[in-house]
C-alpha cells in the first residue's frame, strides 16, 4: 500500500478545523478550568467532544452547566467498561475511549485531532499559536507544548521532555497524519508508538518549549507515583528501548518524587514486562526503526557524530 505524502491534506487559504477529544473520569477538580481555558482561547476549537467515563463526582454535572459557554462542546458518556485490573492507564481505556469520541465526528470536516486531558490549562493563545506551527510546517505531523505542574513549594515545575516527543496530555495531529499512521493503538505505549509511525512515515514530531501549559494534577499520580513510574517502565519495553537505554532512563527518573525509588519502579516495570513477556509491538520495520533512533540519540548524547 502507498504511503500518504507528509503533508497537510488542505488549502492555504482554507482556515484549519481543530477537534479536540478529551476522555475524562473523575475530573470535577479541573474541568471548569479546562473549560474556561477553551472558552478563552483566540482561536476556539471547531469542536470539544467530552467522553465520560463513569466518573462519580461532579463532572458531568460541571460540564452540562457549562454549555451555554462553550457552544463548541459535545458531551459523549463511554459504555461502562467492564471490571478489571485496577491501572486503567495500563488497560488502555483512555484511548480507547479517545478512539470512540472519535466517530462522533466523523461528519465533521476537521484538519487537525487534539487529545486534552480534563486536568491541562491552556493558555489563551495557545490553539491559534499551535496550529500556525503546523502551517508554517507542512511535514508537521504531531506536535504540542511543554507542560509545567504546582510542586509543594507553590511553583510550577517544568516536566522534562525531549523535543521529538509530545505529552500525550495535549497531542495534536494533523488528519493525514493520523491516517497515515493509522490512527491511535489501544495499547499501553500509545503516545510513542504513534510518534515513532508518524516519523517513519515522514512526519515531523515536535513539542514547542515556548508553548507552555498547566498540568494541575502531578505526572504520573492517578493511581499512585510509583505504579506510573513503574507503567512507564513497561512502556519501554513495549516500544522496543534497549536495556542500556533503559537504565540510563532510570538514573534520570531517580530525581523525581519519591527520590531513587521512582528510578527503581520505572527499571523494575521494563524487567517486570521482560520476564512476563509481554507483547511488543510486533511490526519489525518499527523495531528497526525504533533501535536505529536511539543509537543516534546515545551517540548524540556523548558528542559523536553518526
């Protein structure tokens, strides 16, 4: 099958479609936030489809009130799933649910798919700077800004992020990207195997350093700081990253809260998956790929030239 040109399916002189899809649970905390955040935005999406799933707060009821606002949202409740393992992040219910607000907008024109999480605070002109990124750039394929989150001193704290990877919190695609690619995989490690697809494909990936969001609930903390750290662990292994990489990763992870103890959960998820033998993702040309990219990285990081 031919591959899609990297390029964005539009005319210059026909204005970019934003959809953005948020999968919520439980979000009552911030989705009035992330709301007016949306309402306030210079450039304001085509549509914000909402898909709830199951929260027990008050999060729906937020979300109802806040219509009148923001005329663009779409409320979608998710089938209620049925009972599991208790890591819905490791179970790929996000995504799943991402995919599923998906068709209901599939009438709908669109250029470019965002994912928003319900706890991300935009700033106000962050959609119309973004999508002028991807304009200027017509191999843009996948990209974001950076995210900053409250430490215990008050401050807000930059969450470290290499340039080619993009927060799955606040992705954006471009529509022949995410054809391209073949849309989003229900599966833990999602958020870098779409980027690595959409690069093989082409595509550029890029988080923008001077497009800066609030990310009000703390990395990794929905089900407990080192089960996530731990998930990212198996993260890795599913996508492919080498042993060596993988404990280089760890030493960095280390500095994060709980100290040392983050580092040893992340390398404890990959061994963990290891030994499980979990699924990787199975296509050989990705794991070529995938294994080419970080050697470069490596040799990049010590100041040789490959």
């Amino acid at each position: 099958m031919d591959t899609p040109s990297p390029s964005n399916a539009r005319s210059r002189q026909d204005p970019p479609l934003l959809l953005i899809v948020s999968p919520v649970r439980n979000e009552c905390a911030h989705i009035a936030r992330v709301a007016h955040a949306l309402a306030a935005q210079s450039l304001p999406p085509a549509r914000w489809v909402v898909i709830d799933d199951s929260s027990s707060d008050d999060t729906v009821a937020q979300l109802r009130g806040l219509r009148e606002e923001l005329p663009f949202l779409t409320l979608v409740r998710a089938p209620v799933q049925a009972p599991g393992a208790r890591d819905r992040l490791a179970r790929a219910v996000e995504i799943r649910n991402f995919n599923l607000a998906l068709t209901h907008a599939e009438s709908l024109p669109y250029t470019h798919v965002m994912k928003l999480d319900g706890d991300i605070e935009l700033p106000p002109d962050y959609l119309r700077q973004l999508l002028a990124r991807f304009d200027a750039d017509p191999q843009l394929g996948l990209a974001g800004g950076v995210l900053v989150e409250p430490a215990q001193d008050g401050t807000l704290q930059p969450i470290g992020i290499p340039p080619h990877h993009v927060h799955g919190a606040l992705k954006c695609w471009t529509r022949s990207c995410l054809c391209a690619i073949g849309g989003v995989s229900e599966r833990l490690g999602w958020d870098t195997i779409d980027e690595t697809y959409a690069r093989m494909r082409g595509f550029h990936t890029r988080s923008f350093t001077d497009l800066v969001c609030v990310h009000h609930r703390p990395l990794a903390s929905a089900d407990g700081a080192l089960r996530g750290h731990a998930r990212h662990g198996e993260c890795a292994y599913i996508v492919h990253y080498g042993l060596l990489w993988v404990t280089l990763r760890a030493l960095k992870v280390a500095s994060r809260r709980p100290v040392a103890l983050s580092g040893v959960a992340f390398l404890f998820g990959y061994l963990r998956a290891a030994v499980r033998r979990v699924t990787r993702v199975p296509d050989p040309a990705y794991r070529n790929f995938t294994r080419r990219e970080l050697r470069r990285r490596m040799w990049r990081a010590v100041g040789v030239a490959r």
